[in-house]
C-alpha cells in the first residue's frame, strides 16, 4: 500500500502532464510588432511679398520670412490628430509620418507663428496676435497641401508653399516747407492686433482689439526734418522699420503725430487712412508734417 506522501506526488505529477497537454490544433497568438517608422521629408518654397498695385514686381521688406530665413514651423494634419514642430536640419526638413497605415490620406496644414491650431469640425485656423511693440513683430507664413495624400502615394515626400499671411507696411516722414520740424511722436490708432486665419479660403476672421490697447507706436526719439529738407525725396523712414499687419479695412485708422514747429510744441496732427490691407502686399505710407 502506498504511503499518503507517495499518492500526493503521483497526483501532482498528473496534474503537471495535464497542464502541458493539450490539442495539437490550438493556434498560438503572436505577439504584435511594433509599426516601422516611415518618415516624412517636406518640401519648403515661399511666396514672395508683392509690392502694391505691381503684382510682377516682387520686393521684399526688411525681416520678412523667406524660405532661406525660415528656421522652424509646426504642422498639423486633419482632425489634428498629429502635430510637429519641423526645424530644418542640413538643409532638409524631415521628420515621422502620422500613423502606421501607408494608405491613409492627409491634408497638411503649417504656420510658422502663431497661438494655436483650431481643427474647428473641418474649416481649421490658426489663432494669431501681432506683437504690441513693431520691432518684435514677426512675419506670419501659413501654408497647406493642394490634396489629400498618403504615404503610399507620396513615398513620404510632400511640398508646401508658405505665404505671407500679414501685410507688410513701413512709414516715412516729409514736409513741404522750410521751417524745421521735429516729430516727438507718431501712432497708428484704432488698427485690429488679432484674429484668426482660416485654411480652407485663406481668410480672416473674428478680427479683435483688447481695449486697453492703446495703438502702434511707429517712432523711437526725435525725427529732425531741416530747413532743407523740403521735398518728398528727402521724406525720412520711420525707424522702427516694417509693421506685419493683420490684412483690414483701414476705415477709422488714424495717425497721430505729436511734433514743433521752429522749436514751438504744435497741436498734435490726427490724419485718417483709407482704403485696406492685403495679405502678401508690402505698402508705403508718406506722412506729411505741417502744411
């Protein structure tokens, strides 16, 4: 008879041999392999500034972005399911393409600038402010892919063309007789610092102005205008250089020029725009002192 220990190892070596039996049939799940990385190369050019009235005649104002300055932007894709921020590296702008699945489709969207992408249910922007002091004002580039593509279609490669967002508008100063004038102080007034753009027809809208600010300031000390300097030709520029405008009406816009006359302090000149400002539009304002 065997003993109580002899009966308890026989039984869990039975127990072993049924836990590693089984069906020869019974199929074994693998285990599930990573997705390779497939990467995305962009292809960068730009749209120049155009000089108003003369859309053939490209210039380009001082800081504006250009596919040789730009450093970095960030894009996003559809339904902002995937966003990177892309710096270029040996000249190449490169990074990984969203998703595993080679087949399927996205549109690209990209700005170099700016406070947030919106997906907004298919009709996407960017939300932009411009800086409240001129000279830390950036060109604003924005850019998307003419359609829907895959990786499959593309081989990963795909091209975008920046535009220029804002206008670009730089101001002188003149006057047209001989007494001299100093200019203390010019500012734009009553100008929309921020709204958004929207991709799909290159507008802007919701166009809006915290209302404590108090307006652009274009001067940094005192601009002297001579005896001499009585004619458009010797007009002096502005020095805080070119304001990247939000594109507008300028119905209601004023200047407002704090200046003397022969060392005598005048009451300051208030001058209305007119008219509007073009996204991709560089512009000249002349400002006539005095008379």
């Amino acid at each position: 008879m065997k003993s109580k220990n002899q009966m308890m190892l026989l039984l869990a070596t039975a127990t072993l041999f049924a836990a590693c039996g089984g069906s020869d049939d019974e199929a074994v799940t693998p285990a599930p392999q990573p997705q390779p990385q497939r990467m995305l190369t962009v292809e960068v050019s730009e749209r120049p500034l155009q000089t108003e009235g003369t859309p053939k005649a490209p210039r380009r104002a001082d800081a504006a972005t250009t596919t040789e300055t730009l450093n970095t932007f960030t894009m996003c894709v559809d339904n902002k399911d995937w966003y990177a921020t892309l710096t270029k590296t040996n000249g190449k702008w490169t990074t990984s393409w969203p998703g595993g699945n080679v087949s399927k489709k996205w549109n690209f969207y990209a700005y170099n600038v700016g406070n947030e992408f919106v997906w907004n249910g298919g009709d996407p922007y960017v939300s932009f402010t411009m800086e409240g002091e001129v000279i830390f004002q950036k060109d604003f580039l924005v850019a998307k892919t003419a359609e829907a593509k895959s990786w499959s279609e593309t081989g990963g490669k795909i091209s975008l063309t920046f535009d220029h967002a804002c206008a670009a508008v730089q101001f002188y100063v003149y006057k047209e007789e001989s007494a001299t004038y100093v200019v203390k102080d010019i500012q734009l007034q009553n100008v929309y610092k921020q709204g958004n753009y929207y991709f799909n027809d290159n507008s802007w809208k919701n166009l809006s102005t915290p209302p404590e600010f108090p307006g652009f300031t274009l001067t940094t000390g005192d601009i002297t205008l001579t005896s001499d300097d009585i004619t458009l030709d010797k007009k002096k520029l502005l020095p805080k250089g070119w304001l990247y405008v939000i594109p507008q009406s300028k119905e209601g816009m004023q200047l407002q020029i704090t200046y003397t006359k022969d060392g005598v302090a005048k009451d300051p000149k208030v001058i209305d725009l007119s008219g509007s400002w073009e996204a991709g539009n560089q512009y000249t304002i002349n400002i006539k002192i005095g008379k």
